[in-house]
C-alpha cells in the first residue's frame, strides 16, 4: 500500500506574499473610502463601507491562498 504524500507546508515566501496581499486587501478599499467620505462629505460611512469590504476581501485572500495547504 502507498501512502498519500505528506501535505506541504507553506514556505516564508509565500506567508510573507500572504501577508502583504492581506494588507493591501483590507487597506485598498479602506482608502477609497476616506476618499469617498471627503468628497461626498459622508463621514463616516465611507470608511466603515470601506473597512467592511476590506475585511471581507482580506479574508477571501487569505483563504484562496491557503486553501492549498488544508
């Protein structure tokens, strides 16, 4: 019987372009927002708008990245 290969793990590089994927996700929207709220005067609503999608956009990063892995 053969044995499945073992899972391989994520090397530095790949966390680190994880990471920075990551932070640019969440920091992208998050500045269209301030954006938003400076030219439509909508305070705060921009940047929570803003900060919401880049959460969510974040997570999904994250995860399509790490799904290899799991």
């Amino acid at each position: 019987m053969s044995s499945a290969p073992a899972p391989r793990k994520p090397t530095g590089a790949e966390l680190a372009g994880m990471g920075v994927s990551s932070a640019v996700a969440l920091i992208v929207p998050l500045l269209i927002g301030v954006a938003v709220d400076h030219f439509l005067k909508t305070s705060p609503f921009g940047v929570l708008i803003g900060l919401l999608v880049g959460i969510t956009a974040s997570c999904y990063s994250v995860f399509a990245q790490f799904r290899r892995y799991i």
